[in-house]
C-alpha cells in the first residue's frame, strides 16, 4: 500500500463532469511523477462526485473529495481547496480544469517552473502566439485582447491574465489572504495573479496549447466576462487608493 505523500497537489473544481472526471485522474495519476488530486465538487446533479469516491477505492490516499452543497462559483472552489491544501502541508498547489483542455502532462512542466525559477508558474496560451486548438474564433479574439487588456490597467507583464492552469508556491498562497479575494469566475484568476504581482512574487508563464473540450458543457457564460472587464478596474483602483 503506497502510503508516501505528494509535495504537490492539483485541485480540480468540478460541476457536471461525469464524461471527464474519471478519465482526467487516471492521466494525473499515471505521471511519472506523483501528484495528489482533490476534486471540490459542487454538488454536480450528474453523479461526478460519486465517480470520484469509486475513483478513491481504487487509487487509495491519493485522491480526497470535497463535496459543497451547491454551485457557488469557480473562486470559492479554488479558495475552499487553497485552504485545504495548506492546511495538508503541499508545496506545490495546482489549479487544472477537469475536461482535458489542460494537458496533464503540462503538469510536469509547470512543477519544474515553479521549483526552480518561479513562485507562480502560469500555463500560458499567449505567451508564444496563440496556442488555441477549437476555440470559435470570437472567443480566442476575447480571450486574447481580454489579457491585452489586462496588461494595460495592471502593469503586469503577463500575456495570458485569465489562465485558469497553474502552479502556485505554498508560500504565495500563505501570503495571499484568500479570505479577501472577492470574484468569483474569470476575474477570480487576474485577481490571484494581480496579488501576487503586487507582493512581488516571481511570475513566470509557460506555453500550453489549450485544446478546447470534447466532453461535456462549458460554464462560461457572458456574465463571466462582465466580472472580468469591470474587476480588473476595481482591481488597479484598489490598489491605488489601498
């Protein structure tokens, strides 16, 4: 019985992933190298969170399951699973979207930024071209000139503020009080990435090809983009004024 603990985790927000989520553990835990996993699941009506207690039988200690009693947005996922993992004692804490438009083998690489040169490690669509495989064309253009746009009220020079795939040192998030992020959805990652710009923490982006998923139903929405355009304003003038 494998019993030795992972210094790095991958929190997995889900809701209504019942096509991926088995699919998406297995890949992790068939790395090279060792990742623990912890699904926050948001009571998904499809039955996700049951796939990932017989997902738990199989691989033992190394996937936990944190079961909320609805769906209260992407931030608090992250925020509730951050907690968490601190409170594990994980030196390496990464945020993946379940439906492979992650790849799991950018796990490897992410981790390697974040040990030797970086406290955050982005997993970056921009930040050699763009690398989008099956996005609509509209949403590449948004998603694009949504980070432009970001740089330019922020200052911070990174070219893909909205990645959703990432490597956090234990020790930003220890800095960070989680307890006053305030958005919830896409402005929820240029918040993360904006405070830890201002404590001055090394960020560093790594190219990803991001390949839209297959299986499944996307949540964006436009609201999502509405908290992002009008956060990112809040965001600098905070920090002006703070």
């Amino acid at each position: 019985m494998e019993n030795l603990k992972s210094d790095s985790v991958v929190i997995i927000p889900t809701y209504n992933e019942i096509e991926n989520i088995s699919n998406i553990i297995t890949a992790v835990i068939s790395l090279p190298q060792r990742f623990d996993i912890l699904i926050v699941d948001d009571a998904s009506p499809d039955g996700t969170a049951n796939a990932v207690r017989e997902m738990q039988q199989k691989y033992n200690n190394r996937i936990s399951l944190i079961s909320r009693e609805g769906k209260l947005g992407l931030g608090t996922a992250y925020i509730t699973g951050f907690k968490w993992a601190l409170k594990q004692g994980y030196d390496y804490i990464f945020e993946m979207d379940a439906d492979f438009s992650h790849n799991p083998q950018d796990l490897l690489k992410l981790y390697e930024t974040c040990k030797n040169e970086a406290d955050v490690a982005i997993g970056s669509r921009y930040v050699s071209g763009v690398n989008v495989v099956n996005w609509p064309m509209g949403r590449v253009i948004m998603s694009y000139y949504a980070s432009k746009y970001v740089r330019v009220i922020t200052g911070m020079k990174v070219a893909d503020a909205t990645a959703g795939f990432m490597c956090y040192r234990r020790q930003v998030l220890e800095t960070i009080n989680l307890d006053k992020i305030e958005f919830k959805g896409y402005a929820f990652q240029i918040e993360m990435k904006f405070k830890a710009f201002k404590k001055g923490f090394r960020i560093k982006e790594v190219p990803i090809i991001f390949i839209n998923r297959t299986l499944g139903t996307s949540k964006m929405n436009s609201g999502i983009f509405g908290e992002a355009f009008f956060g990112v304003i809040k965001l600098k003038l905070n920090s002006i004024f703070k």
